[in-house]
C-alpha cells in the first residue's frame, strides 16, 4: 500500500514539474483572428497539484511512520542510521520512516511437532518421527509436540543473534538432542510403557535447562507416540501371543487342580458320612430295620423274610420307638 501511494506521488510530482515547465517555457499558440491561444494546464492546476501531491506526502508519512502491533506481538525496530534497536509492545507506535527496518514476533504459546503420521507435524509429508536408539540399541521413533513462548524480554537479542526461523534453528536440534540422550538411558519396554512419564519429565527438565536461559520458554512438552521398527513389531506381538496362551494355559491348570481338589473334599465328606453311619449302625442293628419298615404301609403287620423268619412289625416299631 505504501508503494502505491509513493508512485502517486512521484506521478503528482511530475504533473506539477511539467506544468511549472510548460509555463515557464512561454509557448503561444494564436486563433484565426490572431489572439492568443494559452497552453498548457489549465489556471490553477499547479495550486491543486500541489495540494494532491502535499496529502499523498502526509499519507505516505503516516503510514510509513504509525505502525499497529496485533495482540501478543512485538515490533523489533532497527534504526539504520544511529544503529539501535527498539522493541514494540502491542498496540500503535511510532516507526522513523525510510531508516527503519521492522520485524514482527509472535509472543503467544507456539507449538511445535515432528510426527511420523501423514498430515500432522511441521513436516507433514514426510516422516519426521524422531529415530533413538534406546539402551540395547535398538531404535523406537518418537512422536511429539513442544509447547513455547519467546521471553518478551530476551526477543531484541533474538533477532540478533538467530532471527525469526529459530524454531527450526534452536528448538527443534536441542530437543531432538536431548531426546536421543535420555532415550538411550532407558530399555526399549521401559520407554514404550513403563516409565514413559519419568522419560517426558527428564526430558522436559533438560530441554527447559538448555533453552530457557536464552529466551526460549517451554511451557510443555509431551510424547505423543513411540514406535518401533516392523522387524521388533512383529517379534513384540509374538511375544505378546505366547503370553497370552501361557496364561490360558495357566488359568485351565488352575481350574483343574481346584476341580481335583473339590472331587476330593468332597469324596472324604461321603467316606466320614458312611464312617458314622456304619458306627450307628453297630450301636443299634436294628436301625436298618426299623428303617425298612418305617417306609411300608400301615396295613403290614408281619413280613416273612425267609422260610424260618417271621419279622414282626409291632414289635420291631416299639422297639425302635423306645430308643
């Protein structure tokens, strides 16, 4: 927009030269009748001229010379002639026109992530997992994300010393630095689930030691995913397979030997029940008679069990009935 209104004013500018040109010039030019014939612009062009060209300028000057600074920015200001740099919080501030060069940053949470999945990611169309090898060598890709701000204070002595790509020029090598370190502290199971939160908050606390003393504030970071190469897969869902038909295995042994035992209870309750039972019945022999007896009719008296026996039931019932 600025370059638009400077080339309207240089064409004002132009306008007003040729006119102050042409008149100075004095060129007549006459009619048939012999008068004279005025060229040139026409009376009081030059004046409305000036005054076009004299708003472009005051124009020009304000746009180049009041900046608006959006809600959690900052303006780093760099005077080219005295050298010094200035630092604009937000809202409206004054820019010294043609000597100033500006940049604007973000001091609002960032966020940063390098993932393996398609979509996701500074790089979403390749892989940008972060490949480790852990304590027995073997390597696991590590997906995640890092939450951060600028130190308003720190951002004039970013700007001069990285610039305003310092995410991929300081973030991103420092943590992938001390990620491969703490990974390969660790055994691969312990990082894919045992101890994956002690790994986050050791890796947390170095990348905040090794960051944040320069300006780099990080307010999180957090393992999304841990991966493992097809080959060690494949072999943990073997693993995965047989433990679990291990534990099927366990669990029928189990429920056999409890079977077995309770086969066995209960077979020693019927012995002691038949060893009581044959201990009453040597007390009273009669008992089993009376028993018998006990389930016929009312109408039977007598029964005659062999040819030399006759049971009598009255006598067999009082009997019994007395003891």
């Amino acid at each position: 927009m600025a370059g638009f209104f400077l080339f309207l004013f240089f064409v004002a500018a132009l306008v007003t030269v040729g006119s102050f040109v042409a008149r100075r010039a004095g060129v007549k030019v006459h009619d048939s009748a012999g008068h004279a014939i005025p060229v040139g612009p026409p009376a009081g062009f030059g004046r409305a001229a000036l005054g076009v060209l004299g708003g472009l300028f005051v124009l020009l000057m304000l746009l180049t010379t009041i900046r608006v600074v959006p809600v959690g920015h900052a303006l780093v200001i760099f005077n080219t002639v005295t050298k010094d740099f200035r630092l604009a919080r937000q809202g409206i501030t004054f820019v010294p026109p043609f000597v100033s060069v500006t940049e604007d940053y973000d001091l609002r949470r960032q966020e940063y992530t390098m993932s393996g999945a398609t979509g996701e990611g500074r790089k979403a169309d390749v892989d940008d997992s972060l490949w480790s090898p852990t304590q027995e060598g073997l390597m696991v890709g590590i997906d995640l994300t890092v939450w951060h701000h600028l130190d308003p204070a720190r951002v004039v002595a970013i700007h001069q010393k990285i610039g305003p790509d310092y995410e991929d020029k300081i973030i991103r090598p420092a943590v992938r630095s001390v990620i491969r370190l703490v990974i390969s502290e660790y055994a691969v199971m312990e990082v894919y689930s045992a101890k994956r939160a002690l790994i986050q908050d050791e890796i947390n606390t170095k990348v905040r030691a090794l960051l944040e003393k320069d300006g780099f504030m990080i307010d999180e970071l957090v393992l999304r995913d841990v991966r493992f190469t097809p080959e060690f897969s494949k072999a943990i869902e073997a693993k995965q397979i047989a433990q679990q038909s291990a534990e099927q295995m366990k669990y029928t042994l189990e429920k056999e030997q409890k079977e077995a035992e309770r086969k066995v209870i209960e077979a020693t309750g019927r012995a002691n029940a038949i060893e009581v039972i044959n201990k009453a019945l040597a007390q009273n022999p009669n008992y089993i008679k009376y028993l018998y007896v006990d389930k016929l009719s009312d109408k039977i008296q007598v029964i005659v069990s062999d040819q030399n026996t006759i049971m009598d039931l009255k006598g067999i019932l009082g009997g019994a009935g007395s003891h």
